[in-house]
C-alpha cells in the first residue's frame, strides 16, 4: 500500500484559522454572558421639572413568553458635575469629577413587548424618568440592563443628564487688604512684640492679660440702700430733761398732794400739843 502525502499548510493559512477559531469563541462568550440589543434614543437627556426622560429600545433574540418582563436599569455614575464658588469667579464654576467604584442605582422596570392587539414582539421602546428624589443628579453614568435573573442585554452605554446641581461654598476666608479699615496682622506668634515692652503681656511674667477699664460691680449701689421696713426708729435728741406725759413726771404728779396731806396733818398735831 502506498501513502498518500498530504499537503503542507502554509503559515498564512493557518494563522487565518486561528483568526477564525478566536472570533467564534469570542463570539460564543459574548452571547453567553449578554443577549439581545440595548440602545438609548439620546446619550443625552435634559431636565425637566427635576426630572430626566429616558427612551431606550431593546431586543431580544425571541419573542419572550409572557408580554411583561422585568427589565432592571442600572445607572452607574461615573462623572459628577459640582457647581462651585471658588476665589476670583462671581459666578459658579463647573467642576467634573471622575468617580470610581459607585454602587450603581437601580431601576425595576415593567417592560411591555406586546401591542395593544396581544401580540408579542421580541423588540420594544420603552421610556421612563429619572427623579432628583430618587438621587440622580447632573453627571455622566453607565447604564446597564439586565433580566430578573441577571442576564444582560446588549452593551453598557453611557448617559449624559444635563442640569444645573446645587451650588457649593469653597471660597476661602480672606480681608480685603486695600481697605484702610481692616487691621493688618504680622505673621509671628501671637503674644507682645519684643521690642515693646509696656505691653501688658511683657509686664506680666505668668502670661496673663492685665485688666483695663472699670467694669460694673457684682452688687449694684441700690443693693446697700435701706427701705423703709428696714430702717430703725431712734429716739430724738434733747437736754435730758422729762418731758410732760412721760413715766416719770406723771407718778410725780400724783405724789405732790400726797407729801402736801400728810404735812398739813403734822402741822395740826403740834397746834393742839
């Protein structure tokens, strides 16, 4: 028996092989871990009445059982747009930060894939609106979308939501240095000069800040004065002389006749000895 000998393979032709190879397994892995097709109307949405109107078309590679399925919309933020006052700008200044790591936010949405007559379609538009209450806000996010048992569908794509955010204060504290009526401060320590020393701080050896000016008193002056109930009544002064009325000129008073009756009656003894 003779053998057949097979002919050889060129190195281009096998490179395109393995070209081949890669992109089926490529093209395998992607439809295994995402179906269908995911598209916004606008990367772009303005905000209207504090709210942003989002329209998406998606589609899946069947029409899907039931005509209602949960479809939940994952905004991830990836650029947060801070308005903020800073120094030499009247006006706010737009500031972009890029953020990282976001827990996304999650929207459960009840996707209809039927047309008013019944009949079940295996693409639908759908629309629905992002609130400022729900805690979005002007910014740059990725959005994605997944089934209820967590496959995803199509692509993540981003969004932008335009708007105007709060305003943030990130001026710094600073004097006007023109105006004569602000006094200016030496950058030194805080403390006397050392080449003053009638300040009160270099007279003072413990650091302490002598007092200046009279201050009011802890008790006020009407505080010492006396009221009426509390004064005492004193008797008023004169030559030491009793006065008629008193204690001792009234029992004189009665004594007089008494010392006169009892003198008339010894004059009369002596007559009739």
């Amino acid at each position: 028996m003779r053998s057949i000998a097979l002919p050889s393979r060129s190195p281009r032709f096998l490179m395109l092989v393995a070209l081949a190879c890669l992109a089926l397994v490529t093209t395998f892995a992607r439809d295994a871990a995402a179906v269908g097709t995911f598209k916004l109307k606008s990367t772009e949405a303005t905000e209207v009445s504090g709210a942003w109107h989002i329209y998406v078309t998606i589609e899946l590679p069947k029409a899907p059982l039931t005509a209602h399925q949960t479809m939940k919309f994952n905004f991830t933020k990836t650029m947060a747009y801070e308005r903020a006052l800073v120094d030499g700008h009247n006006e706010p200044v737009l500031n972009r930060q890029a953020l990282q790591n976001q827990t996304p936010t999650v929207e459960s949405q009840d996707v209809d894939f039927a047309d008013p007559s019944g009949k079940i379609f295996k693409g639908t538009r759908f629309d629905f609106g992002l609130t400022r209450t729900r805690g979005y806000e002007a910014g740059e996010y990725k959005v994605e979308v997944k089934t209820a048992d967590g496959v995803s569908i199509g692509s993540s794509t981003n969004l932008i939501l335009k708007g105007d955010n709060p305003v943030v204060d990130r001026r710094a504290i600073a004097f006007n240095a023109k105006d004569s009526s602000v006094k200016k401060v030496d950058a030194h320590d805080a403390g006397a000069k050392k080449d003053d020393d009638n300040t009160p701080a270099a007279n003072n050896n413990m650091g302490e800040v002598a007092p200046t000016g009279t201050a009011a008193p802890f008790i006020p002056k009407e505080g010492f004065e006396k009221t009426s109930e509390e004064e005492i009544k004193q008797r008023p002064g004169g030559c030491g002389c009793d006065v008629p009325g008193t204690t001792s000129t009234s029992a004189l008073f009665w004594l007089a006749p008494l010392a006169a009756i009892g003198a008339l009656s010894r004059l009369r003894r002596r007559t009739r000895a």
